[in-house]
C-alpha cells in the first residue's frame, strides 16, 4: 500500500533540450523503471567524437532499485545507448518484437547479448515493474512496432508518448490506436509526456502512401535511368514501398550500408518486410545489370562524412559510381545542423552529372513525427491534468507548452523541464524539487572522452600546435640542439622563417636569464617557460594562440 506522503518523481536524463539521447527516469518509492536509452550524434564543434550517451551516474548509483527498462521503438535516438548501459549495470528490456531483435545486434557488438533479459512485450499486453503497471499502446511511426507507454502508478496514470504521428493509411499494421488513448482520457490521465519534435509545423503530416505514390511516378518517369535513394536505414516502411517500386518495373535493388543492411535483413527475417525471390542483388554484383534495371537503397542521407552516398558523391566509394544519367532520390529532411552536410553532397551528385531529387523539389519524405493536429488530437483525447513536454529542443519544448495552455490548461500544470531536473507529482500538485548531477558522455570508439579532451581537440581545430623540441646533456646541463619548432595549421609561421628565428631568440634569452647556466634537472621548468614565452610572443605578433607542446631529450654526452 501506498504512504499517505509518497510521490512519483520523474527525471529526465537526456532529450529536452536537445534532439535525440531520449532516456527517462520514473520513480515511486523503492522502484525505478527507465523509459528509452538513447544516443546523440556529435555536431560539428565535437571533433574526433563518434556519438553522445547520457549520464549513467545516478543510474549506477541506484542500481539496486531499477525493475526494468522500457523501449517505445527502434530507432537510434531510443536504443542505441543501451548497449553502454548494460556494461554498467544489467536490467530486464521490455520492447516489441522487432525492436528487441534490431537491439539484438548491439547488444551482440557490445558483446553484452543475454537473452534472459530479453522480454517480447505485444501492444495491449499489460505486465507489472515494482510499484508501476505498464501497458503498450499501438501508435505510427517511421519504423514498426512503435508505441506509446500508459504508466499506472499508485497516484494516477502517466502516459509517454514515445515517437508518433496519426497515420490513418499505414504501409504496415493498423493505424494508431486512438480509441485507448481516449479510454484512457476518460479515466484520467495524470501526466501526459509527449513528444515535440514535429510542433512547429502546422496541419497534420502526410501518410506514408504518399511518398510511395511519389515514388512510383518518379520510377515510372525514369525508365531509362538508374535509380539511387538514399534513406534512414530504420525507416523500413520507405524501404520497402521502394522495393515494391523496384519490382513493379521490374528492376533489381541492391542495399548499400552497414546499418540498412542490417535492419532490412532483420525486418525480412522477422516478416516485417516482404522481397520477392530474385529482386535483391549483391552490391558487388552491380555492375553486371544495365543501369536502367537497377535500384541503389543507400545510407547518408544526413551527409554523414563517412556514409555511402557521401563517398559516392566523391567518387570514392569502392563499389559505387555515380554515372551522369544517374537519378538520385534523398528522402529525408535534413537534422538540424545537417543542413550543411547534405547540400554538399547534393552538389558533389550534381557535380558528376546525377539527376538529384530531394524534399524542397518533390514530396520524397514524409516526417514520422506528429505535427500540430495530431498533437492537439492526442491533447484532447487524454486530458491530462499536467503535462511535460519532451523530444526537442527548448523552442520546441516552449511552443508545445503554449498549445497545451491554448488549449485550456492551467499554466501552472504545464511544466518544462530539463535535464537532470527532479519532478515530483502526488495526485493534485506537480513540483521541481532539485537537480540531480548529470550531463553527457562523448565516445570516441570505445573510448569516453570528457570536456578537458575536447576542448583540446577545438584547441587544436582553431589554432593548430606547435611542437619545440630541445636536447640537453643530461649531467652537464649543456644545450646539444635547439629549439627546433615544428608546426602545424600555421601557414603563415611555415612560410615565414624569420617569425621561427624570432621565436627561437626569445625562448634562448627567456631560458638563459632565468635559469642561468644550470639546465641540470630543469626539464620542467624549461618546459614552462618555452610554453610561456612562445605564447606571449604569438599573441602579440600574431593574435593566435595555439597549443604549445615542449618536448626536452635528456641525452648524454
């Protein structure tokens, strides 16, 4: 039985403020159930960092009372962080068929694979964490086997929306069950979280048979040429209306990319995806169909410096050649802060003579996320008494809290929240009530790297190194050579020698005045002044401030 004073706490760990690494912490008593595990990917001003993961500490910290973790669906955002949370700790995953099977694999790569907490988990199936009650809710999405999460709790229900959109027309299953949710409404909700990604745009967003319409015209509209999209390699519901395309004009289609590979393999094997016999070819095996006859499903349709369309875009892929009469599909919008990325590789495929068609120039994408009337929609079925938004950054978070005020609740029941902030709700009151230490983990491989390494790194991006070398005679102290400089991102200390020469001249001067002739055992002192001294000089001859590495050789005589 619930204490009189008991109150759920809700803590989010990643996703507000931001887009993606979607991670929530629910808490009633001794129990802690975790809604998401995502990840980030790193933007422009992170070098050398591969992705972001949220902050386990206070996970790790309360180990002993976690009951379970819960995934709404199958995308990056949601459980691709998983596989670095069961290094740390090891809890039970509830999901849908597919998404246990597309986490599979990671788990598999982060070599953490344990079927026994493995649990397959069918929408309207109700199990029990501890002190909360969980139900799956069928909704749409870019990928199947998406759903919304009903939390019951012994102070009132709670419903996490995960990833959605209304899509009364689905290429897979049913469309989004409407009819729970207002079930649900009609019993009282007592916090709706609800994703924000898509609120800025008005009007409700477009079936998933829209963009297969699309496409057939443009297959049907290019039957002398060979055909190349790119996509989200989860967005499996696009893949296949490209297969189907494929095999109504009769055309081979060949899957480039590790990670599209990957899910279509998963989703034909588990029958979430439908490919006749002989449509799908080798990537090695290209070359040997008339371009006319072939479809390429690619990966990098972000720009991804490292992805397959962005090295075909720079003739490098090892497989792939864009040919001038080539039709290039890109059917995705860009992330924000891909813009960039992606109009580059357009202009590498336009570059080689590609015929390149994406969002701004024909209906080829269609968002997985609601837009406005499908977020009033949901609003209005379950009417919560407090509501938090979630998945976007703080204007979308904002404009989503204004709508659900416009749409007549109280302003004080309409909370944002950030990452690490402690909400605590009883049965008529939602409050803040602290912060816990969190933030992000940046990985470089498998390696974690923290603030002081990647500020460093945009040291070294902004302003390049220096390296001075000097070789002292252990015993005698003497200079044998230096200082010898070496530079790099200075093109202009590279071609001007007397700028070296001068630098030379001042770290001897600084050297020999303040340490006189006893360099015995002054490595570390030499060190600071080479570093002072170079520093002083570059920031008042030349206004930049590298990095300094000084590097003394002990030798002997």
């Amino acid at each position: 039985m619930a204490s009189n004073n008991a109150r759920l706490r809700v803590i989010p760990l990643g996703g507000l403020g931001e887009i993606g690494k979607n991670i929530t912490v629910f808490e009633y008593q001794n129990d802690i159930i975790i809604v998401d595990c995502g990840l980030a990917f790193p933007d422009v001003g992170m070098p050398g960092v591969n992705l972001i993961i949220p902050d386990f500490s206070y996970l790790l910290r309360n180990s002993n009372r976690i009951r379970g973790l819960i995934l709404t669906h199958g995308h990056e955002d949601h459980i691709g962080a998983v596989g670095y949370l069961l290094r740390e700790l090891k809890t039970k995953i509830y999901a849908t068929k597919l998404t246990l099977c597309l986490l599979e694999n990671k788990l598999r790569e982060h070599h953490v694979y344990d079927p026994e907490l493995l649990n397959c988990v069918k929408t309207g199936e109700i199990f029990k964490l501890g002190s909360f009650v969980i139900e799956f809710i069928h909704t749409n999405h870019s990928i199947p086997d998406s759903v919304a999460v009903a939390i019951s709790t012994p102070i009132g229900v709670i419903v996490h929306s995960g990833d959605f959109k209304v899509d009364y027309t689905p290429i897979q299953s049913e469309s989004i069950d409407l009819q729970r949710f207002a079930e649900l409404g009609r019993r009282g909700v007592l916090l709706f979280m609800c994703e924000s990604t898509n609120i800025e745009s008005k009007g409700y967003s477009m079936s998933e048979r829209n963009v297969g319409n699309m496409l057939d015209r443009i297959f049907q509209d290019s039957p002398k040429q060979r055909i190349i999209i790119a996509t989200f390699s989860s967005n499996l519901d696009r893949i296949q209306q490209i297969i189907d395309c494929s095999e109504k004009y009769k055309r081979k289609v060949t899957i480039v990319g590790r990670s599209m590979l990957n899910a279509a393999s998963t989703a034909i094997e588990l029958g979430y995806m439908t490919v006749q016999k002989n449509t799908l070819v080798d990537p090695s095996q290209v070359k040997k169909y008339p371009a006319e006859r072939l479809v390429i499903i690619t990966t990098g349709s972000q720009g991804e410096e490292s992805s397959a369309l962005s090295r075909m875009a720079e003739s490098e892929h090892k497989l792939i050649e864009i040919l001038p009469n080539d039709k290039v599909i890109i059917s995705a919008t860009p992330i924000p802060g891909n813009e960039k990325s992606v109009s580059k590789v357009i202009d590498g495929l336009l570059n080689l003579g590609a015929d390149v068609v994406y969002e701004k120039l024909m209906d080829v994408h269609v968002s997985g996320h609601a837009k406005q009337e499908e977020l009033k929609l949901l609003h209005a079925l379950l009417k919560p008494t407090f509501f938090v938004p979630i998945h976007g950054e703080y204007r979308h978070l904002k404009q989503h809290c204004d709508m659900a005020i416009n749409m007549g609740m109280k302003k004080s029941n309409v909370i944002i929240l950030n990452i690490g902030d402690v909400l605590e709700l009883d049965k008529v009151s939602a409050s803040r009530r602290g912060k816990i230490q969190t933030g992000e983990i940046m990985v470089d491989g498998s390696l974690n790297i923290n603030e002081v390494i990647l500020r460093e790194r945009k040291l070294l991006s902004d302003h390049g190194i220096m390296i001075i070398m000097f070789g002292i005679q252990k015993n005698a102290g003497q200079i044998l050579f230096g200082p010898e400089i070496i530079t790099r991102g200075f093109t202009c200390i590279q071609q001007d020698s007397k700028i070296l020469d001068n630098i030379k001249k001042e770290i001897l001067n600084a050297i020999l005045n303040d340490l006189k002739e006893n360099l015995v055992g002054q490595s570390n002192a030499i060190k600071v002044i080479i570093r002072d001294t170079s520093q002083m000089y570059l920031r008042k001859e030349l206004k930049c401030s590298p990095v300094i590495l000084p590097i003394i050789l002990e030798l002997e005589s």
